[in-house]
C-alpha cells in the first residue's frame, strides 16, 4: 500500500521576502567579519579604479571651466577641484600596486631567497631551514586557495539569495548589488583559477628544489663521512708513529722533539685535506693567496719571522726541550732551560744562577722569547748536543808576598777533587762531538792561572761542573780555597785594606810545631 504524500506548505511571500532578507543580512556580516584578505584586495582594487575614474571626470570638469570666461565662481569652483584632484591623486598613488589586477601580491608566491648551494657541512643547516621555509610558505598559499573558495561560496549564495529577492519583490531595488556580486564571483573565481594553475607548478618546483637540497646534503654527509675516516685514519696512524718512537727513542729531548714534529705533520695533513675537500677553486685560493701574501709578509713579518726561527731550530737542531740557554735583548739577560718550542716562541723556566745574582736579582719567572730573536740576539746553549757540563771559574787575590805557586798548587788540587767526575764525563761527551765539529782543545782537566793584579797576585781557576748546577760547585770549592789559604801561613788572601809600617817589616813567625 503506498504511503500518502505529504503535502508542501508554501510560506506566503511577505514570509519568504522577509526571510531571504535575513539569510541576506548574515552573509553580509559574515563577509564583512571574516577580515579576507581577498574581499581587502578586491575593494582596494575598486577604490583604485573609482579613484581613477573621479580623477578623470574632474580633469574634464577643470578643463571644461578653464575654455570658458573666468568669473569669481567659476574660479573658486577651479581652486575647489584642483583640490580635490591633489587628494585623488595621491589615493591613486597609495593604491597603485594594485594596478590592473586586483591579486597581484596574492596570486605571486612569497620569494624564499636565492636557492642555497650545500658546498660544506656547516650549510646543511641553511639548507634545512630553506626547505621548512618553502614548505610553509607553500602551505600558506594553500590556505589563501582555501580561504578563497570559501569567499566564492559565500558570494554564490549572496546571488541566489538576491535573485530570490529580485523574483518575490518586483518592486525590490538589488540589481546594482546583484550585478557587482556576479562581478565579484567572476574576478574571484579567475584568480581561483589563477591560483590553482600557480599551486601546482609551485608544488612541483618545491618538490624539484627539495630534491636537489636533499641529495646535496646527502653528499656533504658522505663526504663527511669519508673525511672523518681519514682523519681517524691520520690520527690512528700519528698514535702509533708515537708509540713507536716512546719505544725506541729512550733520550727525553729527542723524544720530545720528534713527538712535536710528528704531531705537525699530522695537523699539517688534515688541514691540508680539509682545505682541498672544501674549497672548490684551489687555483683562485693560491692567487689570491699569491697577492695577500705581500702584505701578510709586511702586516705579518714577526710572526713570519717567528715560524722560520722554529723551521730553524727544528731542523739546526740548536736548541732542544731541556737545554739550558742564555739570551740577550736590549741589554736584559735572560738564562733559563727550555720548557717549550712552539711554533711562535721558545719558553724558558729562570733558574737561580750566577747571572741571577750578578745581574736580575730574581729568579723563578717564565719567559717567554719569540722565535725571531735568534736572527738578531745572541743565545748560549750551556748544553748544545751531549755536552752537559761547562767550564765556571773562581777568581781570588793573595798579596804579593805571598807563595803564589803554592796558592795555585792548592787551587788546582781542590779543582780536581770536586770536578772529577765532571772531567771524565766531558771528555767522553768531546769525543762523541769530534764527529760533528772540528776540536782544537780538548783539555778537560782544571786550570789555574795567575796574573798581576794591582792589589796583588790574582788566582783564576777554571773547572768543568754541572751546567744546572753550577752555583752548588762553585760554593764548595769556593769555602774549600778560604780554609787552605787561612792554613797556611805564607799565603795571605788581599782585600782593599791599608797597612802603615812605622817600622821595619817584621818577618812571618813560623807555625807553632805540634808537640
């Protein structure tokens, strides 16, 4: 049995007039609360052309009253215009990017900047950031598509909603506003096309960019890789070039030397790849290093300096880590042992010394002597090669009538006593050096000299000691002299002193004998 239909009820049509008012009435709020940037570029769009239109008609009017006799009114009416053409003028100016289309700047996609080449690792961030950029950018173009298909909607009900008017109330007066909203839909729904076509080739050149970002990256990574491995590589290789030679090198300074020397060329070798790997035009690096190095060499030249006197001492070998050296610098003396040869300066460790007494009074200080100082300052190395000891000697006047030839025997023996040892390691540290220098004199054993003096006869003696220890010798043999010449009763030790003889001069009563 078929069911019965129900019957459609039709409003009466003061009802569907007042009702197709209201729904027009929301859409109108609606349009105007959504804030489109559409709906702001299509008015400004129609301002444009308004303002345009307006300039135009009182261009016509001003030279319409200018052909014409001149009155106070028509003047005044002149003035009134050109006013008025200033102001639309300067509206035309402040909407002038609208130019012919009203979406220009929506239907153009933001710029993201120059497409980044990933050349080295520290650009894969730049290039990351690029790619997020571009996508969001590319989702906010979405979104105006979006936003705008929704307009175009909302517009397409704002027409039936004002041909329903149009067709319930003959009377009601909506075409203006029908024929400028069909006007709307229209623009609006060009630039949809617009967009959608721009859409796709957008989406396509960032998948196109994406692509070339991510393989650059992915090569940096690699290359990266390969370099990291080369680099363990050099290390795994400059570690063991060093445990060899802890092993067969047992000499402290030798060891040193050659661990410095091993770990330059190591640095050397990765900077060298390094620059080789990352610089892609090597020639236009040695060029423009070619022209730069002039001036460097000007801007630079101490440094320069410095780096050929460490070339110099590396390679001479004059100056080792541990040796005892002494410099001169503008009328300092500065006499320490070698802590550190750097690349830029040697740094010496100041030792309380004969010199520290005599000259600085201090002792103790780090120093620290640019490398360049050997070219122009004179340096002593008390222990150049294996020689470990140098000579010291000890000056002291007796008075003319004294034994001078037994003050000297006494010197001499007390020399021999405490640099013994000394004497016989020099001279088998001489006899190794005869193959590297030519040695006139290798007397090793003390020496005694005497000379006249004003104030009497002056014994110099000179003895091999300890080059670290110099001062501790000298002391002993010093105490050593005083008590074998106060023993004795023909040698008498002369000071700045005055005798007065009101009589002969008495002669030196012998020692008393021991009972």
């Amino acid at each position: 049995m078929q069911a019965p239909q129900e019957d459609k009820i039709e409003l009466p049509k003061e009802v569907q007039i007042e009702n197709a008012k209201e729904e027009l009435s929301k859409i109108q709020k609606e349009l105007s609360r959504g804030n489109s940037i559409w709906l702001k570029s299509y008015n400004s769009y129609m301002a444009y052309q308004e303002a345009r239109k307006s300039l135009r008609d009182v261009k016509y009017r001003i030279d319409e009253l200018e052909n014409r006799s001149s009155n106070v009114e028509r003047k005044l009416e002149i003035e009134a215009l050109q006013a008025k053409q200033k102001v639309l003028t300067e509206q035309i100016d402040l909407l002038k990017a609208q130019g012919a289309s009203p979406f220009v700047s929506l239907l153009k996609p933001d710029e993201a900047g120059a497409l980044p080449t990933i050349t080295n690792p520290f650009e894969i961030v730049t290039g990351l950031s690029y790619v997020k950029r571009i996508n969001s950018q590319y989702g906010d173009y979405v979104l105006r598509e979006e936003e705008l298909q929704e307009l175009i909607k909302l517009l397409e009900r704002q027409v039936v909603v004002y041909k329903e008017i149009i067709r319930l109330d003959s009377k009601a007066d909506y075409e203006v506003e029908l024929e400028a909203t069909l006007l709307q839909v229209e623009k609006f729904k060009l630039a949809l096309e617009t967009l959608v076509s721009t859409a796709s080739v957008y989406e396509k050149r960032i998948e196109s960019t994406e692509a070339k970002i991510n393989k650059e990256i992915k090569d940096q990574i690699y290359k990266l890789l390969n370099i990291t491995m080369i680099v363990g590589f050099l290390f795994v290789i400059s570690f063991a070039f060093k445990r060899v030679i802890k092993h067969y090198i047992m000499d402290n300074e030798r060891f040193y030397t050659a661990n410095k020397i091993v770990t330059f060329i190591n640095v050397t070798l990765i900077v060298l790849i390094l620059m080789f790997s990352y610089i892609d035009n090597v020639g236009y690096l040695a060029t423009v290093l070619g022209f730069a190095s002039a001036g460097l060499a000007i801007a630079m030249r101490d440094w320069f300096m410095s780096l050929l006197g460490w070339l110099v001492i590396i390679v001479g070998g004059s100056i080792h880590v541990g040796d005892r050296v002494r410099f001169e610098k503008d009328g300092m003396v500065y006499l320490g042992d070698v802590l550190d040869v750097s690349m830029q300066r040697i740094t010496l460790m100041e030792d309380v010394t004969y010199t520290t007494i005599l000259t600085n009074r201090r002792a103790g200080r780090i120093i620290f002597v640019p490398n360049n100082y050997i070219f122009t300052s004179m340096i002593a190395n008390y222990t150049h090669g294996s020689l470990k000891t140098v000579w010291d000697g000890i000056d002291i006047i007796i008075t003319f009538d004294s034994d001078h030839k037994k003050a000297a025997h006494l010197v001499k023996e007390i020399c021999r006593k405490y640099s013994k040892g000394y004497t016989d390691i020099t001279r088998k540290q001489i006899n190794k050096l005869r193959d590297r220098y030519s040695l006139k004199n290798s007397n090793v054993e003390p020496r005694v000299f005497t000379f006249i003096e004003p104030n009497g006869m002056k014994i110099s003696a000179w003895y091999l000691t300890n080059a670290y220890a110099t001062l501790t010798l000298r002391s002993t043999i010093s105490g050593d002299i005083i008590d074998a010449f106060n023993a004795e009763h023909d040698i008498t030790i002369a000071y700045p002193t005055q005798t007065f003889y009101t009589a002969p001069i008495p002669p030196k009563s012998p020692p008393p004998m021991d009972v």
